[in-house]
C-alpha cells in the first residue's frame, strides 16, 4: 500500500508550471523539483520528464534511473518523452526564448519601419548571425530591394538591390526554397557588392518570404567562419519569414496593386511609395509641391525696375552661393558640387549685372529685366549648334534669373508652406535659395532626378528620398505624408502608429523607439 497522501501538498507545494503539466509528483520528484531539475537545471536536466512513475510501481526508482540512462544517451531534444509525461521547456533556453520574444514582437500592429529596423537584429540573435538582411519585392515585381539590415552600413538600405535570379538571394526567389553555402563568394551565382565587404561573412542562408501566390521577397542570414548552418537552422529561417509576410502587406507597391485603390484629388486612403535614400531620417509633414515663380523670368511683366531691389537680390544670391560652395567642400563633396562654381561665376559677373542694371534703369521691371538677360543667353546657346556646355549655361543662368526675380519682387504664388515635405521631379540651385527659405522637412523626387540633385539635396540636408514613382500619381497638396529615408519609403496619409512613431522620435531623439504607449497600433490613415 502506498504512504503518499491524496493530497499533494502534504509532500510539497507544487510549482505553477509543475501543476498544470504533470500529475502529482512523488516525493522523490519532489525533491528534483526543490534542486531545480525541473525548473532551471542543466540543459539535459531542464527537459527531463517532469512526473514520477505511479507509486504503485515497486520498480519505480530503478526503473527512472534506467530510463534517464537511457535518455543520457540521447540528445536532449531527441529523447522522447513517455505516455504520462509532459516535458516543460522553461526559460534559459537562449534561442527558444529568443523566438518566443521575436513571435510576442512581431504579432502585434506596427509600422513597417520598426518591423524594418527589429526584424534583422532578433533573426540574427536567434541563427547566431553576424549579419541580417531583409529584401523586399518592389519594382513590377522583379526587383529585390534591401529595406532592412542589421550588420551592414546604414547606406545600404535602399540602395543595395538585385533582379529575381541575380545572385543567391534571387536566386532563392526564383526558385522559391531556400539556399545555403559555406564559401558564398564561390558560388556561380554570387553578387558582389564591395562596397558591403561581404567577404567577412561568407557562410550564407537566404530563405524566400512567400505570399499568396508570389514571393514578398528574402530573408538572408551571414557569418564569419567556416561553420554552415544546419538544417534545423535553415527550418527555423523559412518559419521566421511568416509573420514578415503579414507586415509587407505595407509594402506593397505594384502599380496593378495600387490601381485598385487609386482616388483622384488625394484621399484618406493609405500608400506607400518605394523610393531611394539619400539623406537619412525621417520626417512627418504636408505635401507640397516644388514651385518656380508663377509668372517666370521669361513670361508677363510684374514688379517693378528699382534698381536697388535687383542690387540686394544679387547681394544676396551671391553670399547663399558662396555658403553653398564652402558648405559642399566640408562634406567632401566639392568635387561634385563643382557646378556651384558656374552659379558663383554667373552671379559674379559683372557683364550679366551691368545689363540687368542697364535694362532696369531703362524703365523695364526686374522680370523685364532678368527675362531679357536669360534670353540673350538663351539665343547664343542655341545659336552654336551642338554645344551642350552653353545650353547648360544657359538653363543655369534661366535658374539663377528665377532665383533673383524672387528675391527682388517675391510672389506669393510661388511661395511654399512651411514645414513641408516637398515633392517634385528635381532640386536646383533655385531651390536651395528660395525654397529652403520655407524650412522643408523633407524633400522626395521623382525617378527623373538628376545627379545634381543628390548633392543638393545633401546640401540641404532635410531627409531625401529620390526614384520615387508615382508621386504626384497618388499625392495631392496638404496631404499628410510620412518620410521614411532610412528606408526609402514616401507614406501617404500613414497610419497612427506610424505618426506616433515619428512624433515620439521627435520627442526622445535617437534611437527611433517603438510606438507611443498610448497608441493602439491600429492602421488607419492619420487624421
């Protein structure tokens, strides 16, 4: 006849987890479970089965110690578990933990900037990943596009992008299964791009995201070593790309995908637009378009001819430009900027000043004026066929003359809010004497930009985004628009969360935090 009492707690109070998956314990598991076999002993231990054999076993003690001999054997993952027990996985299991706290993470609403920024450094933790990088599919459909990425540069979210089938990771893609290697810079089909030093992480895992119907695009893992990831590893990746699946719904920007929800003079409806970055941060703030005068330097007549109003708008233009120029050669990138000393030429000039003057003086107003110098301009360029240095010149000096008839005679039409984010097809050295005076918080442009306007834009210094398709498409002035250039996206009319996001950056500084505490996360288009 068995000593133990019907009641548990006559031997010992049993512990939460003890109760809801065992039977009661024998006195024996009693002591195990006050030594801390069941809850945080040893790897092997912690996985042990957590009941006793039924007392009514004469054999029972004998019978365990041959059956944890037996388990000794085993793997502590591979050892199975009897008909009776249930194994408790507690914590102190690293990597379990780790991708108990990745699902809790990604299961709740967030904005696909923070998915963006936490995914690749918990994926990372939980392979044991030097580097962690997150694709998505963008374009129409063919073109992989690195979002997001912990363990490379910050400079190549963005800008590091491949075909579906360029590389490992296209290669991934296209075939929809997931590839790994150990020496990836000796595989036929790897992309080099120097610029990451990719050779420091040569074992290589890339893991397709898959959605309904089509691919979402990669998941990659890398680290330094010799060690390839095993096949357990490559399980877990493919499983871990699930929930990012969900979160790229945000990303989303196939124009077939778009079309169906296009709305005509802007909306409440939300859309986010893929762009490159330039110059990181983020920004929140209205829509407004780029503006020139509205009545240019070459059109009707405005204002008037006082002569002092030209002489303090060259004054003026001349000592931004010289800003500009010393600016540019701070940051390294006089070279580039080089056109800057075309502008301070022009502006400089006292032949180009002598005529405005003259014609101002002569009764014309300043637009008279400045028009009537840019089209002289304008007619020797043209007069020498084929001279592309002089059509420049003479576009340069179009921009310079718009730039001073604001300046002398401003016109509120032509004047942009404050506190913007601008959007339009380039930056000109116009810009960044007149706009900036309206202190945007952001630019994006369209895919027609230039290479000038990513120095300006550098030399504005706002968060820039360029390669935008379809801006002015899906954007309307005053539209609320959210600018991600850490990532390359434009948002139109973003959700809360994502508003919160910014706002509580803006409070906190960096690093950017999650959403606010008091934000429901939910994703509608920000009032």
């Amino acid at each position: 006849m068995s000593s133990r009492t019907d009641d548990p707690k006559a031997t010992h109070p049993p512990t939460e987890l003890e109760a809801i998956a065992s039977p009661p314990a024998a006195p024996l598991d009693a002591e195990r479970a006050r030594e801390g076999l069941v809850d945080g002993g040893s790897p092997d231990e912690r996985h042990a089965d957590a009941s006793s054999p039924a007392p009514s076993d004469p054999a029972g003690g004998s019978a365990r110690a041959a059956e944890a001999d037996g388990e000794a054997e085993l793997e502590g993952e591979d050892a199975p578990p009897s008909v009776t027990s249930a194994r408790i996985h507690v914590r102190r299991d690293e990597r379990l933990d780790l991708v108990i706290e990745y699902l809790a993470f990604v299961a709740k609403p967030m904005p696909l900037s923070l998915l963006l920024d936490e995914a690749p450094q918990r994926i990372a933790a939980i392979l044991g990943a030097d580097v962690a990088s997150l694709y998505l599919l963008e374009g129409d459909g063919d073109e992989l596009v690195l979002r997001g990425n912990v363990g490379f540069p910050r400079e190549a979210r963005g800008t590091v992008r491949l075909s579906v089938g360029q590389g490992i990771t296209g290669m991934a893609v296209e075939c929809l299964r997931p590839i790994s290697v150990v020496q990836a810079t000796e595989h036929e089909r790897y992309r080099a791009f120097p610029e990451l030093r990719e050779e420091r992480f040569p074992v290589f895992l890339a893991a397709p995201i898959l959605g309904s119907g089509r691919p979402l695009g990669a998941l990659v893992v890398q680290r330094a070593g010799d060690r390839a990831f095993t096949a357990r590893d490559v399980e877990l990746l493919m499983a871990l790309t699930a929930p990012i699946a969900a979160g790229a719904r945000h990303a989303q920007v196939l124009d077939e995908l778009r079309e169906r929800r296009r709305r005509t003079g802007g909306g409440t409806r939300k859309v986010t637009l893929p762009g490159l970055p330039v110059v990181p941060g983020r920004a929140l703030g209205a829509i407004a378009a780029l503006r020139r005068p509205a009545s240019s330097s070459l059109g009707p007549q405005r204002g008037h001819g006082d002569p002092k109003l030209l002489r303090l708008a060259f004054d003026i233009a001349e000592k931004a430009l010289v800003e500009l120029h010393a600016r540019a050669a701070e940051r390294g990138i006089a070279q580039d900027a080089a056109f800057l000393s075309t502008y301070l030429l022009m502006i400089g000039d006292g032949r180009l000043r002598a005529r405005a003057f003259e014609l101002a003086a002569g009764g014309r107003t300043v637009a008279q004026a400045l028009g009537t110098v840019a089209r002289e301009v304008a007619r020797a360029a043209n007069g020498i066929v084929g001279d592309p240095f002089l059509q420049d010149r003479a576009r340069d000096i179009e921009d310079l003359c718009d730039a001073l008839l604001m300046l002398a005679t401003p016109d509120a039409r032509a004047e942009l809010p404050s506190k913007a984010v601008l959007v339009g097809d380039q930056l000109t050295v116009f810009d960044l004497l007149i706009s900036a005076r309206a202190n945007p918080v952001g630019v994006a442009l369209s895919e027609r930009s230039g290479p000038r306007s990513h120095v300006l834009l550098q030399l504005l210094d706002v968060p820039s985004i360029v390669d935008v398709a379809g801006a002015f498409r899906w954007a309307s002035p005053g539209d609320v628009a959210l600018l991600d250039a850490d990532h390359g996206f434009l948002v139109i009319n973003p959700s809360r969360a994502e508003v919160a996001t910014v706002r509580a950056a803006r409070r906190k500084g960096p690093p950017l935090p999650g959403p606010a505490p008091d934000d429901d996360g939910e994703d509608e288009p920000a009032g």
